[in-house]
C-alpha cells in the first residue's frame, strides 16, 4: 500500500479555525450503504440509529499540556508541551528551544506556583521533566497552561478553546489531543438518542501528540503506530456484548473509539482492557467490533484518514472528500462531521 494513494489538496479557507456557533449545528454528511451521499446536519443524527443499537463514546479529557515558563538562571523563555507522566512521577515533554536546556536547569511557571526540573534528554526535542508545586500538581498545570491546539489552528488558545476543545462527556483527564469527532455532541443530541432507547457507553483513549503526526513512510508495512493509553472498562463489555446478542449496532464516536474497542476484542471478542495500545487499522482490515463511524474529515496521508478508509472503503471514502470540498465543508479538528453507515 502506498502512501501517495491517500493524499488531496486541500484550499486552506476549508481548515475551520473555529468550532461552530453551537456545537450540534456542524455539518453531517452521511455516506449510505447504498452509495449516496446525504448532506444534514448533526442535530439530524439520531435518525440514523435505533433503539437496541449502542453508541461507544471516548470520555478523555483534554489538559492543558503547553506551558510557557522561564529558565531560572537566565529568564529565558521555554515552551514545555507535556505528553504523559511516567510510572516514577516524571513526566514526558516536549521542549522548544531544547538545545540549550540540560539536565538539571531549573524551569519557573507562572510566579512560580509550579517549577520544573530536567531530568534528561531525548532526541527531537524530547525532555524528561520532574513538575513541582505546593499545590496539586494537576491543578497547577491546567490553571497555568494553555489549550493544546493543533498546529493548523493559526490563533493563540483562547478562553473559548478551553470549553470548546473538549466534549461535553469529557470525564479521564489525559489527553493532548480532542477527540474531535465527539465535539459535535450536545446533551440534547444525547438525551435524543436514550430516548430512542440507544444505549451510550464510553471507552478511555488517551489522545496523543502522534494523532497529528503525518505518515512519512511512502510503503506502509508496519502493523504499529504511536502509543496511547486506553482503558475498555467490565460496563462497557457488557453493554456492547448485550447489544451485539439483541442484534443491534455498534457506533463509534471517532477513530479513537474505534482503536481501542478494536484493541479490546484483538483475542476474537470484547474483553475489558486497561494498557498502551498501538494498533494501527488501515486498508485492508477486518472491523470486529464496529458497524458504524462518526468521525471528522481527517489530514492527508494521515493514520486517521487510512482508519477511515479501511472503515468506509478507499473509492467511497475520497468520492466524499471531493464533493465536502465541493460544498464547502470544514475539515479537520473544529470541522464538519461525517457518519458512515
């Protein structure tokens, strides 16, 4: 398989630097089985699933990973971009600049209500840092961080970001990274589907700074991807298995959702599942766990859109990038959506 196969050209005035006015109002474009190509709106969403069928969300919760802080030596000026802590407390980052930090430089955030330490260094830019405060550590960091958007999204992260760039679901603080398909979600859309007896259930993905990452090899052999942390809890499993044996269907909300339900069942069917998953899903691929996929319009030759494509089917799936750019939907993070039945 090569890489060339799932490029586009995108106009940059498609990139939505902005989510939309209200959340459930994004546009949805649904591909049917059939072949066409429905254009509503995501308000519209609960008419395509069905009593008995189940809807897996990713409850994630977005941190304010960036952190501009100072040297304390010199008072020059460093970015950390915080990806995960480890087992013995450190945690590991990103630096920018890195070359002149070296193990042992002492970092001050804000005025000093959180301090960081250089533990070591990695390659790319990589650090390992220990974070320090009289005040819980967690609470620090989000109250002095900023919303880590992803590099397309030109403006600094505003108040706005830190609501918007989250789902209203979001529950397991962890992620650097929204899952974007679940911003669309409303508690009203919510409360339209249990309604319909549609039954929700959440998985934990811990989106990492490698969901943004392009693809760099042109012949796409490996089996493995970046890692990220995912928990598929015992309610889950029995909500999922339930619904499969009453012959309903399984929707997953993002390639997030899609990664870990299919990392849970890699033994032939669903088990509870806590640990690294680093699965990679592109074409072709047997889907155990997923009849139905709500997801974003995705980057070129990312291993977001080769999911979608194993998911959708190659032809299919850039048919309805062509006609998106037609009618000019937004794509990417604060972007439209797309369900495919």
């Amino acid at each position: 398989m090569y890489l060339s196969e799932y490029d586009y050209i995108l106009p940059s005035e498609l990139i939505a630097q902005k989510p939309a006015e209200l959340r459930d109002l994004s546009r949805l474009m649904v591909l049917d089985p059939d072949g066409a190509i429905i254009h509503r709106t995501f308000t519209n969403l609960p008419e395509y699933l069905e009593k008995g069928d189940i809807l897996i969300v990713n409850d994630t919760r977005v941190f304010q990973a960036r952190l501009i802080g100072v040297k304390e030596k010199t008072g020059g000026e460093v970015e950390i971009f915080l990806l995960h802590p480890d087992s013995d407390g450190t945690w590991e980052a990103l630096s920018r600049p890195s070359r002149r930090l070296h193990e042992g430089t002492v970092l001050i955030f804000g005025d000093g209500q959180l301090r960081g330490v250089v533990m070591g260094k990695g390659e790319t830019g990589h650090v390992r840092i220990r974070l320090e405060s009289d005040s819980e550590i967690d609470v620090m960091v989000d109250m002095l961080g900023k919303t880590p958007l992803p590099h397309y999204i030109r403006h600094e992260p505003s108040v706005e970001d830190r609501e918007r760039y989250q789902t209203v679901y979001a529950r397991n603080r962890g992620a650097v990274a929204a899952p974007t398909a679940g911003l669309h979600f409303t508690e009203a859309v919510l409360d339209t589907l249990a309604s319909k007896g549609v039954a929700i259930a959440a998985v934990t993905l811990h989106v990492g700074i490698g969901t943004f990452r392009p693809l760099t090899e042109e012949i796409v052999s490996s089996d493995h991807l970046h890692s990220e942390f995912c928990v598929v809890p015992d309610s889950t499993v029995e909500a999922v298995n339930a619904a499969r044996k009453a012959g309903g269907r399984i929707c997953a909300v993002g390639t997030t959702s899609v990664r870990a339900l299919e990392t849970a069942s890699a033994g032939g069917s669903l088990q509870p599942f806590e640990g690294w998953t680093d699965i990679f899903i592109k074409p072709p691929y047997r889907f155990r766990m997923v009849d139905m996929l709500i997801t974003n319009f995705h980057l070129p030759k990312s291993s977001l859109l080769l999911l979608a494509s194993a998911f959708a089917g190659r032809e299919r799936l850039f048919e309805a990038y062509r006609v998106a750019i037609r009618e000019n939907y937004r794509f990417y993070s604060y972007g439209d959506a797309m369900l495919i039945l």
